[in-house]
C-alpha cells in the first residue's frame, strides 16, 4: 500500500479554490462528447492484488491487442493525499510501491498472453494535478494502448488529480479507440461515472441505510466545475462500490443507487468482474462474489424516516460468484449461460408471524437495544414499580454476563422497574431463578454468542422453560443479540469474529460462502428466521445463506440491526419495528441459489425490504 491517504474533507471549500486555480492551467474534457464514444471492457477489481483477478485483466487487454505486445498504462493517481502536492520524499516514496504493483501486472499480463507475445507495463508518475497536464506522462497515453489500471488509495484523491485534465482526455480517447479499463478498490470506483465517494464526516459501514451518510459524487454537477465525478469515459447508469462484503458496504450501496436512480454493482475483494460493451457482466472471478442492488426493476419504493433510516421496498438483489453473468441492460442475472427474468411479485406477501394467542409481547432486538426498546419493556411489563428479570445465557465469562446482566438491570430500574439479574451456567441455581421469572412482570434475555446460544439455554433447562412459560403467560420478553436468534426458527450459529479489523474484514467476505456458515434450527418460538446485528455486525452473508438454507416455500429471514427491536404479538398479524435503525426482510422465495465454482453463494432475484421505526414487516 502507499503511504495511507486519510480522507479529504467532504468537498473542502479551500480545495475547491485551489483547484478552480489549477484549472486554468489545464485543458477542460467535454463530457458530453466522451460520453459518445463506443465502450469497451471495464474489469473492476474490489481490492486486493491476487494473480488471478491481475490476471483477468491482463487476459481482457491481451484480447484487444492487435500488435503483438500487450501495452498497459499503470496509474498511481490514488496514491496521495493533498491532490495539488507532494514531499519529493513521499513522491519517491509512493512510486516506489506503485512500481512495485506495476510489475505485479507485467508477471500477470506475462502469465496470460500466447506464446511469442510480450508485454510492455508502464508507470505513469501521475501523483498530482500539475502531473496531469505534463506533455512527458500525456505521451505516455500511446496510440494501440491495451490496458488502462487504476491502482488503490483513494478515489477522491485520484479524480481531484486527473478530472477535466489533458491527461484523462488522453486516456478517454485511449478507452475509446479500445483500451480495456480496470482498477483496484479505489481504482474500481472511479469506473463509473457517478462515483461513491466514501462515507461523509464519521459515518461507516454502520451507518450505510442512513441519510446523507454516503458522499456520491455526480458526473453531471453543473459542467463539472468541482471535479467531482467519477472518470469522464466511466460507465453510466451504473454505481460501482468497491470491498462489498468485506467491509460490510451492501447498505451503503442499496441507498446510494436508491438515491441516484441508478443500479448498484459492488464487487468484493479479491475478485473481478468483467463488463464488457458497458452493458455485459461476463465473468466474476476470484475468492467471492459481485453483489448487484436493483432498485429499479421492481419500481422500489423508498423514503428515509424522520431519524433519517432508509425504509425501501422491492430491491432485487443478486449475489453473482463465478459462473454467473448480468446483463445490465435488462437488469438479469445470467445463470448456466441463460437469461433469468425477473419473477412477478404480484400478491407477495409474508406468513402470519402472530403470536399465540394470550403470550405477551416479544421484542427480538439485534443488540444493544436502544432506549426506545427499553422504555417499551418497561411499559409493557407494566411501567413504574413492575418487576422485571434479567438472565444472561452463553456467555464464556461469568464475569463478562455478570457485567452485562448488572448493567441491563440497572438500565430498567433507572426507568422506574424493580429488576434482579441473574447469570445462566453450570452454577445457576435454576429452581430459584425459574420461580424469579415465574412471578416477573418481563423478562429481559441477553446472549453474546450464537454458536454457545442453544447449549447455554439448554444447560438449565427448567430456566428456559420457565421463561417460555411466563411469556406464554402474558409477560413481555425481550431477547436481545444471539437470544433473538436462539428463540426463532433458524439463524447462524458460527461465532462471530474477533474484533480486529482484519478479523471482521475477513468474515464479511467468508459468511458468503455456504461452506463457512452454519445455519441451525432455533427453538421456533416465532415462525421465521432471524440474523441479528445485520448492519452493524457486517452479517449479511450469514443472512443470504441463512434464507438460502431453509425450504424453498420459507425463504424468509429477518436481519434485525443494532438498537432495534422487531415486536411480535397475538394481536398483530405483523410484526411492528422499534428503535434507532432498520430490521431488514430478505426474501427468496421466488428466486434461487447455488455455489459458484469458486465456492461463494449465488443468489438470484432475491427480494430485499427495509422497515424502520413504527412500521409493521409487510411487503
């Protein structure tokens, strides 16, 4: 990696003012002429450097070569920090590594082309602005150019760099003589000409459904003063998202296509996606899969309530592994070569999720419920001077429930109940406890772990049956984190991640692949699976292999996110939602799934709803 470019703030005046100097020296592109012009391959790479998705570019520029000697142009316009500037030292620096990544391409471009052929891999030392209008790197844009590769950093960096510029007029021209276009995570998300910028000010992944929390940047902004776009000979009607499962960006692009009108295509890391004639999605090769969010084929509906929370309706969605194509045009998958259509909607509707008649409320919440949940709790066990239990289950440290368990009790108490806490394991003594819940108002059960859930509750038996008893009884139940999951029809017991980064990085793309996720029966306590902590967890991939898991006439889950809570009662045919963000229904009973040859999941014409805070879960 270069030296790491922290994020530039969001549309800097100062910056603007600087650049709008910077222009004068340079040579505008007209947009609207490029745009004409015959779109030949892109070949997005969602991070990484791994020789086979080198490769899968290399091939597709070998392709359009005509000479004999591959010719690609290796681009380190994402390297900086400040676009207008850079140390001789850090130049140095960064072209050092950039040349690095450029013989990476060559040993890939060497691996794939015929016998007798060559290749010529080149450098641009394109770092900032003034580089971009220097005749020497202009030249280097040459006649019968094969490849055009965009290496990582940072996407707003590299645009600030080239946009509006001789040098990204040269390489549209390249592009449009027959160049093939690729790039590596930042790389990728300047293919489209409408460019997801990242994330504005401290938003995140965890963020993703909210308002205003993803900076896009538009290509057509009045004339394009500010540079901020993607390139100018980037694909249209298409937003490209970069590390899609790895760092949990599936909700950041269902918004920002949803705002944009436009389809969303993420790749993940290490693999590629080849797009050829703009319009063709031909190959997906590497470790995982391209993840596609269609708002427009069903007409979804979408709007963001008063917290600011997206509540959409009828996304398509498709997981494409390799083996699978799309069709861009259309908007279908292509599946064994074939063409699938989208399925008819008309009628759709989700199962009666009522619970039996005389039970209490119960509220699965996706962890750290928020207060709203709480005060819900405290209401329906009957508000100031109620009693209220709470048990912590499957937990590996006593002294960590124990926390827990206090920390929840002294929550509800400062709401006005009367709460006692109590730690499920092999020392509870169960006979007390279970006549504790037995003359509660509510009940609160919290549990950290899904794969030491079901064995926690089963260790006290008579506990989890007095539970069950008293919400049958009439007694609210909360169930918070992996106890939601415990108590519905089926969830995913693996246990989560560590919290390093590279550990949580490394699970968003595993739990896409069926061989790395095990869904279980949950004690059935509602009819419907659920995944708990979807957007804040990153757990989109056990969620996809969660409803992929159950019979075709049940695929449906719920992925309920931190801070909210679904609430299921006897008086209501639908479940009503609760709290700070979003509970997301994933529905695939009218598509299908499988196993790309690279052992990532495939799912087609898969249904996707948001609900948010006062809405009940119906399509």
């Amino acid at each position: 990696m270069p030296t790491p470019p922290p994020r530039l703030p969001v549309r800097a005046s100062a910056l603007r003012t600087a650049l709008a100097a910077a222009l004068l020296l340079s040579v505008a592109v007209a947009p609207g002429l490029l745009s004409a012009a015959t779109i030949p391959t892109f070949v997005p790479i969602g991070a990484g450097y791994e020789a086979d998705t080198l490769e899968q570019f290399a091939a597709e520029a070998a392709e359009v070569d005509t000479s004999g000697e591959v010719s690609i142009l290796v681009l380190p316009i994402a390297y900086g920090v400040d676009p207008l500037s850079m140390s001789n030292g850090l130049r140095k620096t960064n072209l050092t590594l950039a040349d690095g990544r450029r013989g990476q391409i060559e040993a890939a471009c060497q691996a794939v082309i015929p016998s007798g052929e060559t290749c010529h891999v080149t450098l641009a030392p394109v770092l900032v602005r003034a580089d971009a209008s220097d005749p020497a790197n202009i030249a280097l844009v040459t006649p019968g150019l094969d490849g055009i590769f965009v290496l990582g950093g940072d996407q707003d960096v590299a645009m600030l760099v080239v946009a509006n510029t001789p040098f990204e007029a040269a390489l549209a021209n390249a592009q449009s003589a027959g160049a093939v276009t690729s790039g590596n995570s930042a790389g990728a998300a300047v293919e489209s000409a409408d460019m997801i910028a990242g994330y504005t000010g401290s938003n995140g992944p965890e963020q993703g459904l909210e308002q205003g929390a993803v900076d896009v940047w538009r290509y057509d902004a009045p004339a394009n003063e500010d540079n901020m776009r993607g390139l100018v000979f980037g694909l249209q009607n298409v937003l490209f998202d970069q590390h899609v499962f790895q760092r949990g960006r599936i909700a950041r692009l269902i918004s920002a296509s949803f705002t944009e009108g436009e389809l969303g295509l993420g790749v993940d890391a290490n693999t590629a996606a080849t797009i050829e004639n703009g319009t063709n999605l031909t190959k997906v090769g590497g470790d995982t899969a391209a993840f596609v969010a269609d708002s427009l084929t069903y007409n979804a509906l979408g709007q963001f309530d008063p917290s600011g929370t997206l509540s959409i309706h009828d996304v398509a969605t498709h997981v494409l592994p390799a083996g699978d194509g799309y069709d861009l045009a259309t908007r279908r998958p292509i599946v064994g070569g074939v063409s699938v259509p989208a399925p008819s909607l008309a009628g759709r509707t989700f199962p009666s999720l009522a619970t039996p008649a005389g039970s209490g409320p119960l509220l699965l919440a996706g962890g750290s419920p928020s207060t709203g949940v709480l005060d819900r709790l405290v209401a329906a066990s009957g508000g100031t001077g109620s009693t209220i239990v709470v048990l912590a289950a499957g937990y590996a440290k006593a002294e960590t429930a124990t926390k827990d368990a206090k920390a929840y009790a002294a929550s509800l108490t400062a709401r006005g109940a009367t709460s006692t806490w109590f730690v499920l394991n092999s020392k509870t003594k169960a006979a007390a406890v279970a006549a504790a819940v037995g003359s509660a108002d509510g009940v609160l059960l919290t549990a950290p772990d899904p794969s030491t859930v079901l064995a926690g509750l089963a260790g006290t038996p008579g506990v989890t049956t007095a539970i069950r008893n008293a919400w049958l009884g009439g007694a609210p139940l909360l169930a918070n984190d992996a106890a939601a999951s415990a108590l519905s029809a089926g969830f995913t017991s693996d246990p989560r991640p560590g919290d390093s980064t590279a550990e949580i990085e490394a699970a968003g793309m595993a739990e896409f692949r069926p061989d790395s996720v095990t869904p279980v029966a949950g004690l059935g306590w509602v009819d419907v699976a659920v995944e708990p902590g979807i957007v804040s967890n990153r757990h989109w991939g056990r969620l996809y292999n969660l409803v992929a898991a159950q019979p075709a006439a049940d695929r449906l889950a719920f992925g309920i996110d931190a801070g909210t809570a679904v609430e299921f009662r006897s008086d209501l045919a639908a479940p009503r939602v609760m709290g700070d963000s979003a509970a997301v229904a994933l529905d695939g009973r009218y598509g299908s799934f499988g196993t790309g040859s690279n052992g990532a999941l495939a799912a087609h014409w898969v249904i996707l709803d948001t609900f948010v805070g006062g809405q009940e879960i119906a399509p």
